[in-house]
C-alpha cells in the first residue's frame, strides 16, 4: 500500500508573543485580550511561501534521495505568483531532474491535504513530494492576527519504504465562504465566527470523519491519534468533546506555540504525531476549508528508520523572540519606511538573463572538476585548482545541500536592511567551494568564525513594479 516514506519541517526563526501584539493594539480592540497567549511564527522578511515550502521540501532528503522524485506538488492560499508556475521554482531551487510533473494547489485551507490525496492515488512508481507552506494576514488588532502563523511541512509518498501506509481518505466539498480573499484583497476576511464554527466546522470536519470511519469499517476507538486544525485552541477543545475523544487522542493543535498556518497544518500536526507514533498505530488526519478531506493512516516498522523523527521538534527550538510590533508591521509590508535612495533602487530584472543562469540562482549549481575534483560557484571553465588547470572539464555540482562553514563575517550598519545590521561573510563548503552570501536568520553576536552554517532559499528583491520576486540562497545556522 502506498504512504508517506518522508517528512519534512519548516517553521520560522522569529516568535511573536500574543500579548505583544494586544499590548500594541488594545487601544484600538481591547477583545482580543482573550487570544493574547502564546506566540506565534513569523516569517522573516525575506521570507514567502514559497521559500518555506522549499525549506521543507530540503528537510524530506535526509530519507529520500532528489533523484527519485517524479512528481512535486506544492500547495499554498498566498502564493507569491498567480500566474507563473510556483512549484515549478520550487522544483528548480530543489534541484530536482526538470523532467518531473508540477503542478499548484491553491484557493483554500484544505488545499494541502488535497495535494497529499492526489499524490497518494498516482500509479506511477515514481515517489512524490507534496509541499503545503502558507503566509497569511489578518488585519492590525483583528483576531486573525494573533491567531495567524507562518509555516510549511512537506511529505514524500511511494511504495517503498512506507512509515505510514494510506488506509483510506474522504471529502467532503461545500461553497461556504468562511474565511476569503480575491485578487485585490492583502487581508484574510472572515464572517460571523459563531456561524463558521456552527454551521461549517463542527459539521464539516465530524461529517468527513465519519464517513471515513465508515468506509473503513472502523470506529473512533480503534484510531490512536486524531489529527485536525484548530479554529483557536477553545474551538480545537470542543471538537475534541463534539467527537467524543478522550484527551490522551487529540494531536497537540500547536496555537501556542506556532499559530495556525493553514494549509499546512494539517501537515505539521500530522508530523507532531508521527514524531510519536509507534508501529501499528492509526493516525487520522483531517483538514478543514470549504469542506474537509480526512486521512487514515497505519504507522510501520519503517518509520524506526528514519534517521530523523524530530523534526518538528527541532524547529520548535530554533527561534527568536520579535520584540518589536513595528517591525513585524515592517515585515508584514504593512508599514511603509523611509528606507533612502539607494534602498529604493531595483535594477530591472532580465529574465532571459535569469532563465540562462538558472542553474546557478536558483539550484546553486557551480561545477567540479573532472580531472581534480574541485568544486567551484560560480561555474567556470577553467578549474581554479592551480595544480590542475584543467579546460572545459567540468561538470555540474549542486552546493545547496553540501555542509559548509563561516569563514568569516561583517555587519553593515549603513547598508539598508529591513532586519538591520546588514549580515553577509564568506561560507567555505565542506567538499571545496567558497562563496560570499546574505547571512539571515541570526542575531550578530551568535555569529562566530568557523561555526556550521547551511543554505537557504529566500527572497533576495522585490521589483513591484515589474512584478517580479528575486530569489537566492543565504547562509544561516545550522538547526541543532
């Protein structure tokens, strides 16, 4: 039967506490007093969806190698890109073969789980990576801001290698348009709460689990975990009860430490309790917008080899506290700065420039030697080892996922930067190669010579006037 062989994690560096944002706020909504708890994730400002989809997708190929992958799904409701094929970026930035089919899951929260469904019923024996990321935003002082986070979760499906074998899956599809946005629309909007909880949640989400359950013949008794999104932590509660499940059933919906990152929640619930699924034991999944799809799921004995099942837990640890409420604004491009005229100043882009040179922007592809083995980036052709000097024999080397190190670093104070000082160094990889790259997700006085570090994908410009997002990789600490 086919299942998931691996996962992967993604959640970003900065934390924003609730009470941060009532803090800056209550003036202007003192109700929201009652979400105030917690924290949430917040995506750095070089940060999207589609960045973070690729940085999940990276943390699957610790099981799986990127060269059996045959197909790439990547679902999201903020896409950077309405037309332009966005997982077909993500394909390029995870140096996947280009001879793979892509294709973007969008227009609702349950977008994701939908992806994962489609990928499940493919006959191919290819395996397939399904990425859910998404970045959304409520208004200032609304309660969709303390209850939004940033986050992606990927999985890889085939038949070899299962940790967690598909028993079955049900939808269900309504038009209720709970939680909205159309072309123009920055901000979520949202209708009466009470009516989406009575009238689309706790009918929805029950109606598909128990159509699932049965279709499998099953009852709730015979599943050992019960996964679902939560609407906020005292709607997860009551479903909990509107299902009749006993505590010790009910995933951990992570809305205090994380938030709700739609799309992918789902995913990131459903990896929280494969961390601690033991073989045999039936994990459901459900997921809710404009419907539900739910998921069942047996755990094998499979899944005591991967070499790393903590995944969610290791990027619960990696964090910062964001202290300042303006800055997130800032982040959010909800506050308009005075950022000088060398900030304001975006070179246009030519694509067909960008297209000629893919390989090394978006794959951070250089070259090796034939006759040496030195690697080099940016590619050349001659080798730059000076006992060797080969001519025109190199070929293509992928430094995104090789282990490198800070060989040394500055802090720009004058540079204009949206997370100031302006970081970048010199990062030797491990194998040969050096390159000088955008240092993020770090604060300077961590920072020290020779440390670990790794690549990451991220936004390197907007030009919104052409409508075009830049992209490139940083070097950031690694995870520990």
């Amino acid at each position: 039967m086919k299942g998931i062989i691996s996962y992967g994690v993604y959640l970003p560096y900065y934390r924003l506490k609730r009470e941060t944002i009532f803090k800056a706020m209550s003036w202007f909504n003192p109700g929201t007093g009652g979400l105030a708890r917690g924290e949430k994730s917040v995506a750095n400002y070089d940060e999207d969806s589609l960045t973070m989809a690729v940085a999940a997708g990276m943390d699957c190929f610790s099981d799986v190698r990127k060269e059996k992958i045959g197909s790439l799904y990547l679902a999201s409701t903020t896409f950077p890109n309405k037309e332009r094929g966005n997982a077909s970026i993500a394909g390029a930035a995870l140096n996947l073969s280009p001879n793979i089919r892509t294709a973007d899951f969008s227009g609702c929260l349950k977008s994701g789980t939908t992806a994962l469904i489609s990928a499940l019923k493919e006959n191919g024996p290819e395996p397939s990576m399904v990425c859910a990321s998404d970045s959304r935003l409520g208004k200032a002082g609304g309660a969709m801001e303390q209850l939004f986070g940033d986050g992606a979760a990927a999985m890889i499906v085939g038949n070899d290698g299962v940790i967690a074998s598909l028993t079955g899956h049900h939808s269900v599809s309504y038009d209720f348009a709970d939680q909205r946005r159309i072309d123009q629309d920055k901000f979520t909007r949202t209708w009466e709460e009470r009516w989406i909880r009575q009238q689309g949640y706790f009918k929805m989400v029950p109606e598909a689990i128990q159509a699932l359950l049965a279709k499998c013949g099953l009852k709730l008794d015979d599943i050992s975990k019960v996964v679902f999104p939560p609407l906020s932590i005292r709607d997860h509660q009551a479903m909990a009860k509107t299902l009749g499940l006993e505590q010790g059933k009910v995933q951990a919906p992570l809305m205090d430490t994380v938030g709700n990152t739609g799309s992918s929640h789902p995913f990131l619930m459903l990896i929280g309790a494969l961390e601690e699924a033991q073989p045999g034991d039936r994990i459901m999944v459900a997921s809710y917008g404009s419907g539900s799809d739910v998921l069942l799921f047996e755990v094998t004995e499979e899944i005591n080899k991967l070499k790393d099942r903590k995944k969610l837990e290791k990027n619960l640890g990696y964090k910062s506290e964001l202290k300042n409420y303006t800055q997130y604004l800032s982040f959010k491009g909800m506050l308009p700065k005075e950022i000088g005229i060398r900030g304001e100043e975006i070179s246009p882009t030519s694509l067909s420039l960008a297209w000629r040179e893919q390989n090394a922007v978006l794959r951070l592809v250089g070259s090796k030697c034939e006759s040496c083995g030195t690697p080099q980036f940016p590619k050349e052709t001659v080798c730059v080892n000076p006992e060797c000097g080969a001519v025109d024999r190199m070929e293509d080397y992928s430094f995104s996922d090789k282990p490198c190190r800070l060989f040394t670093y500055t802090a720009d104070h004058l540079a204009f930067s949206e997370d100031p000082p302006a970081l970048y160094g010199i990062v030797d990889f491990e194998k040969g190669g050096r390159y000088w790259f955008d240092i993020t997700d770090c604060q300077m006085e961590s920072l020290k010579v020779g440390q670990p570090v790794q690549m990451t994908f991220r936004k390197k410009y907007l030009d919104q006037a052409r409508g075009i997002t830049g992209y490139f990789w940083k070097a950031m600490p690694v995870k520990a």
